[in-house]
C-alpha cells in the first residue's frame, strides 16, 4: 500500500478535450495542484491523494484524472513486459479483482496498441499469478482497476485511471438530443464567456436553442457552486487497494453542504428554448435529475420569438448557444436564415447583452450580421470549431437598421475601395460586352485571398458568389476568418446585398478542376441549394451558388466556349470531360448539327440535361452519355473513328474517383488523351485541348505528330490570374 508520505506527493495528469489545456491548467492551480505542465489535450500536476479526489469531483473541465505510476524507455515487446511487470500491481488490485487495460501509442517495434494491450496485460496478471497464486479477470464494464499506457517514440507512461467514466459524463444527463454538446465543452464554452463573472453580477443566462439543456445546466451548476462530479453514482478509484475513504466522504460532505448552501441563494434567472417540443421534454428531464427544476426553466418558442423574459425584471447578461451548423444538422441555407433571424432579434431585443455563439461553421456565425470581438478555436468532437463572442450595443435611433448602424472597419473599407474601383472598371466592360456573370475580385489584396464572382440571374436579381482561398498555415486561423469576415461584409456594403444572396465557401487555392481526389468537386456542400438561371451570350444555363464546391460554370472558359461556339457552325462536337455540358450548349447554339458530351457524374449528367431543355435543344442530335472517359475514349476507338469534326478536352488535372478504371494524372496522361482524340476527328477537324495544371508542359512528341497553337482566351475579369488555366488548338500536321 502507498504510505502517508507517498499519498501527500502524488504526480497526476487530468486529459481533456483539445483546445481547453489553458483553461484546464487554470482551474487544477485553483483547486490546489502544483508543478502544472501543459501538453495536447491533457495537463500534468503534482499534488496529494486528496487533491485528485477533489479534482475528480470538482473539475468541469477534465475527462479523466490518470494517477502516474512511472515513466520508463523501452524498445520492443520484452521491454514493455518487463517494464509493466515490474509494478507494484498488488497494491492496486485484489488478485480476484476486475481489471482493464486502455493502450495508445506506438514506436519502431510495437506497431500495434492491441497487441501493446495484450502485452501489458500479460505482464499484470503473470506477476499477480506469481506474488498470489490467482489472477484478476479482464472486464471492461466497472472494472476494480483501470491501467493506462501511453507510448510516445520510447517513452512509456503507466498510470491507473481515478476517473472511471469519463468526468464530462456528470450523470444528471440521461435524455439527450441529437449533436449533443458534452458537458465539460459545455462549461468551457461558459467560462470563455464570462459567464462566472456575469452571474456574481446578477446577469441572466439564455439560450435560444438550448436542446437537452446541457448549457443550462451546466451554467446553474457554476452558479450555485455545485461540484459536477456529485451525480456520478462511481468513480475508478472506489474500489482501487489505495482508496482512502475517510478523505473521500470528507470531501463529499463538504460539496453537499456547497449545494445547499447554493441552493438558497437567490440565483440569477437561467432560461433556455428550442423550436422542437420534443427535445425540451429531454431538457426538462435532464434539469430534474440534477435537482435544478426550480432554477432552470424551458419554453418551446421559435428563435424568431427569442426575447428578454417579461415575468420579472431581469438584468442583461449572458446568451449562450449551440445552434446546430450544417456538419449534422440541417440545411445550410435553412440554416443561414436561422442564424440571421437569431441576429436580428439579438440587435432589437438585446442590446447591453454579451452574446456567445459556438459553431463549426464560422460563415454561419457571420450571418448573424453582429461583429465578433474575440473568438476561440475549440473542438466540438473531431470538428474543429469556433467560440465567437459579441456584444450588442445600443441602436443608436429607434427603429434604426442595425445592419445600416454598423459600420466597416477600417480594413473592411479598405476591401470595399477595391470592390469599388473593380465595379467601375470591371463592372463597366461586363456591361458593355453583355456579361451578366463576371469574377469581380481575385485576391486583389493579398491580405484578403479570396475571390468574388458576381451572377445576375435572367430576372435581373444580383448574386454573390465568394470563394476564400484556404491560407497558408503561418496564417492565425482566427486572422483569415476576420478577413473572410471583413470581405465579406465590404460585398454586402459595395454590392448592397442582403446576406441571403451571398454565398461564401472555403477551398484551396486551386483551379476549377485541380485537385480533385475521389471525386470531391462532385461533394455536395449543403444538403440543398437555390437553382439560379443565367445568361452568357444568349445562352441559359442553370447555376447553384450553395449545393457544390463549384457552382456549374466556370466563368474563366467563358472565352473558350465562345471560340468554341464561332467553330461549331455545321459541325460535329465532342466534349469530355463536359461536366455541366455549357460548352455543348454554346456549341449548339453556334449551329453544331450533332454532339456528344460525356461525363462519369450522374448528378452533372442530369445538370447537363436540364441546360439542354432550358436551350431547347434536341435531345436525338445532342447526346448525354454518363460513363468514364477514359473507357469511352478506349472504346470509341473501334467505331468512332473521324466522325468529329470539332472536339473539348478539358480534364481534371488529377482524379481517382472509384468510378473510374484508373487514376487520372493530366501531366503523365494527357499525350494518350490528345492521341485517342486525334483518331475520333474527321479531316479538317480541329481539337481544343485545355488544362488548369500551372506547371503543365506539353509533351515534345505532340508538337511533333500535330499542327499546335496554344490560344490566349482568358477575358478581362481574369487577367489577374493569367494562369488559371491553358488552351491550345490541335490539328492534323501536313
């Protein structure tokens, strides 16, 4: 058994969600630990037997409290099993105990955590087996003892688990609603917010989509001084050989007469509401379990409904909420509306209230149309998140647009200048050519890398289509977003665009068709979309600002397909690779007699096909084929051999979609595809060959075998990025 001496000088390390290390480090040295050490998703500290206890019943932030045995270099598997063997195991555990064993890691030589688990085990029971003669069985559920391992590179960490379920499983939550938020996020999210502070002041806390009541509770718990841990009905350490009840029941007995003392307190008034009766009914259960039915209240009512409560006067405070943000939940442009509704009343119900709002979508947090002043970067599970914190001032006249009252910032207006300028050069030249679809912003400054295309649909209404640029990893990731945030709120001031006619999506900085791996272009963004119609040179084609990465047209082949259709009279046309066929659509409306537009995505297939009936073209002349184009191209040289007098090219720069037979590399393939074209064109016929690969180079052997131009079709709205892609015109040589 441990000695008085060791139980006072104990080393420890409490785990817990990434991103709350700082905040779990600050609450360990309140509740008494020493020798604090940060590291990913865990903090270590020294302290006494009675300081882990505390912790496990006290800390609202941690997951588990790992009491550390030792910390050991190994190699192989005979190294571990020397290294756990030589524990003291049966001052921890009965020989005829329960035991469980949880391994992580790996090094050179034990490259499997099961087979480190078994190993260790092995070690456990064999020297229980020698020092007692019986040995412990290996159980999961309500194990007497619970050994962890960590192996880093060939640094080994044993220690015993004194949590047992993870701390965030407090036990008053048996109802839960779907995309629950853990308990200890939830408390993490109330402690950025202040909300400690707030409610020492007398401040309210609300939340407008409070689901099961996690934030509410955990709120009512903070505010009443009620320590989490005190609804769990075990810990790990009860039934541990070195458990020192009489500290235990000390400690319990204290935080019990904390509660009650908390509960006489006049607390500050806690009240949350959700649109769905059915998941208050898991609320309600939830806040009886933990005892609070007095303190906490809930109330079906729509986020357009979301008011100060008018029972009793009730001081400004806190709003807090999780709302859902298209990764589980709901439908993103449902969703935006949401976020702007909760935004509008915010600014004519709240002013003088702090406001905390906790997504995995930051765009969505923006349609609040409120400015962050700070925000945190959290895990929600494995998505990354984001804390944004405001505070909504005062309007300024009655009945003033809140959206009219805030003003840029400075670096905002600076975008805006740009916008401006581009509208009155730009904007003007769109104009006069008849381009109602044009790229108004590409990354101009380079501080603001994004880019911003304008659709005016065949009705006149304005579109806003804004595409950030991932930045480069030396960038804060709280930095780009207030640029993405400054970007976009310059649009909806130069452009005067309501929020709901702005698009804002997140992708690399890579041409249309770069990149795509396992048909990612082909991934839908949001579960439904606005289908918008547009004109390019009296064509109309259908375009999706929010469904896809890519919206159905690529504007920089605007000139291309206008080359395309000055060809097409008389002609026969291929195009492959055509994704949503608009290059068909020009050539058809060029006077092209016959076509055959081929793609492997059903979804841009069927696209494809409702351009054509917007074209009002004949669906027996201008042919809709969904397979590889690769095995068409393969098989189309049996019996299409110069039956096209004009052929598109224009392939993914790299695709391994499962659809297709093989890999698509466009720099190590595109001799084989130039070839297989050349075969399927009739004498005279001509081959548009183009690409998005900046460092492509043509292979020698082509310039050779044919007559080869390359063409400059990159109109003005593009001559910032003269790269984007490559176009070039083949023919058969003398």
């Amino acid at each position: 058994m441990l000695t008085d001496l060791q139980i006072e000088a104990l080393k420890f390390t409490a785990t817990c969600p990434k991103g709350l290390e700082s905040l779990l480090a600050q609450e360990l040295r309140a509740l008494g630990a020493d020798g604090l050490q940060e590291q990913p998703a865990a903090v270590h500290f020294c302290g006494s037997l009675a300081l882990a206890y505390r912790c496990c019943l006290w800390s609202r932030l941690a997951n588990r409290i790992l009491a550390r045995l030792d910390q050991v270099r190994i190699g192989g598997a005979e190294d571990l099993y020397r290294a756990v063997a030589a524990q003291p195991w049966e001052q921890h555990i009965q020989p005829s105990g329960k035991l469980w064993l949880q391994f992580s890691g790996t090094n050179r030589e034990i490259r499997n955590s099961q087979f480190g688990a078994q190993k260790a085990k092995d070690a456990i029971v064999d020297r229980l087996r020698r020092q007692t003669g019986a040995r412990p069985s290996i159980v999961k559920h309500n194990p007497d003892l619970t050994v962890t391992l960590r192996l880093q590179r060939e640094k080994l960490d044993i220690a015993i688990d004194l949590s047992g379920d993870s701390l965030h499983k407090r036990g008053y939550r048996t109802h839960i609603g779907a995309a629950p938020l853990k308990e200890n996020l939830a408390a993490a999210l109330l402690l950025r917010a202040q909300w400690p502070r707030i409610a020492a002041e007398g401040g309210a806390l609300l939340d407008p989509m409070c689901g099961s009541g996690t934030i509410l509770i955990e709120a009512a718990l903070m505010a009443a001084d009620i320590a989490p841990g005190l609804f769990r009905e075990q810990f790990g350490f009860e039934s541990w050989l070195n458990h020192q009840s009489d500290i235990w029941n000390h400690l319990r007995e204290e935080a019990l007469q904390r509660r009650a003392a908390g509960l006489e307190k006049d607390l500050p008034e806690i009240r949350g509401y959700d649109a769905d009766a059915r998941v208050l009914f898991a609320a309600e259960a939830n806040i009886a379990r933990a005892g609070l039915e007095r303190r906490v209240r809930v109330r079906c009512r729509s986020v357009a409904a979301f008011k100060v409560p008018s029972h009793r006067a009730v001081k400004p405070g806190l709003v807090l909420t999780n709302p859902p943000y298209g990764e589980r939940l709901g439908d993103q442009e449902a969703l935006r509306e949401t976020y702007a509704e909760l935004g509008r009343q915010l600014k004519v119900e709240f002013p003088g209230w702090q406001v905390g709002i906790f997504t995995g979508n930051p765009e969505l947090g923006y349609s609040t149309g409120l400015r962050s002043h700070k925000h945190y970067q959290l895990y929600n599970g494995s998505i990354p998140s984001q804390l944004l914190l405001f505070q909504v001032h005062q309007l300024n006249a009655p009945g003033q647009s809140a959206d009219k009252e805030r003003k840029l910032s400075v670096e905002a207006e600076m975008v805006a200048n740009r916008l401006r300028k581009n509208l009155r050069t730009t904007g003007k030249w769109a104009d006069r050519n008849g381009v109602d679809c044009y790229r108004l912003y590409d990354a101009d400054l380079p501080e603001y890398s994004a880019a911003v295309d304008l659709y005016k649909t065949s009705s006149g209404t304005l579109y806003a289509h804004l595409q950030e640029y991932r930045p480069p990893a030396s960038i804060d990731e709280g930095k780009a977003c207030n640029r993405l945030r400054d970007l976009m709120r310059a649009v909806q001031t130069v452009l005067d665009l309501p929020r709901a006619k702005i698009s804002i999506k997140e992708r690399r900085r890579h041409s249309h068709k770069s990149g795509q791996k396992g048909g990612g272009q082909y991934q839908k963004q949001a579960e439904a979309g606005t289908a918008l119609r547009v004109k390019e040179y009296g064509a109309e084609f259908e375009v999706d600002l929010w469904r896809y990465l890519d919206t159905g047209l690529f504007l920089d082949h605007r000139p291309v397909r206008k080359y395309i259709r000055e060809l097409a009279s008389g002609k026969t046309f291929l195009n492959l690779f055509c994704y949503t066929a608009s290059a068909t659509v020009q050539a058809a409306l060029g006077g092209c007699v016959r076509s055959t537009s081929v793609d492997m995505s059903r979804t841009y297939q069927s696209w494809a096909a409702r351009n054509f009936r917007a074209n009002t073209m004949d669906p027996y002349r201008h042919q809709l084929v969904e397979a590889d184009c690769l095995r068409w191209l393969a098989s189309a040289q049996q019996n299409r051999k110069g039956q096209y007098d004009l052929i598109f090219l224009d392939p993914p720069t790299f695709s391994n979609s499962v659809k297709m037979r093989r890999v698509l590399d466009i720099q190590r393939d595109h001799a084989t595809l130039i070839h297989q074209c050349m075969t399927l064109l009739a004498p005279g016929g001509r081959l548009v060959f183009s690409n998005n690969l900046r460092s492509f180079k043509m292979d020698g052997e082509i310039d050779k075998a044919y007559r080869v131009k390359p063409l400059q079709l990159l109109d003005r709205d593009f001559h910032r990025n003269p790269r984007i892609h490559n176009v070039w015109e083949l023919c058969a040589g003398e």
